[in-house]
C-alpha cells in the first residue's frame, strides 16, 4: 500500500501507532522479554489508543478500519 493512498484520518492512525512503537516499544520490549514479563502497560496504552478495535466495524465501537489499512498497521507493530 502506497501511503498517498491513506485518508488523512488513516494517516494520522499509522502516525499515532508509529510513534507509539518508536517511543513507547522499543525501548521496553527487549527489557521486558528478558525479565519474562507481561506487557501490561503497553497492553492498556495499545488498548487507549484503540488498537484491539481497528477492524471491528463502528457500529460496535471500533474503528472500522479498511483491511489494506490494519494491515500497515500490524505490520508497524510488528516491526516493534
């Protein structure tokens, strides 16, 4: 997916998680492995910024993010 393909409102949603990875992640995930400890901090941050509702429709209370779109989103997580 080509990011000029993203509304601004998926933007800002890719920014926000990008962000959250670079600063928030990365530098607690290494720490966290190796003490053997959930990431519960983490969880409920990922939980504030809606995170676990990205493709669940709105009617329901989430996002309702496009497919192509959760996926980019994964993907930045997953790189954390």
């Amino acid at each position: 997916m080509n990011l000029a393909d993203l509304t601004e409102d998926e933007q800002a949603i890719l920014g926000a998680v990008s962000r959250f990875v670079e600063e928030r992640v990365r530098g607690e995930i290494l720490r966290l492995e190796q003490a053997g400890e959930y990431p519960q901090a983490l969880v409920d941050e990922m939980k504030a910024l809606g995170l676990f509702g990205l493709a669940v429709p709105e009617a329901f209370g989430g996002l309702g993010l496009r497919t192509t779109v959760f996926a980019a989103v994964m993907e930045v997580l997953a790189r954390g």
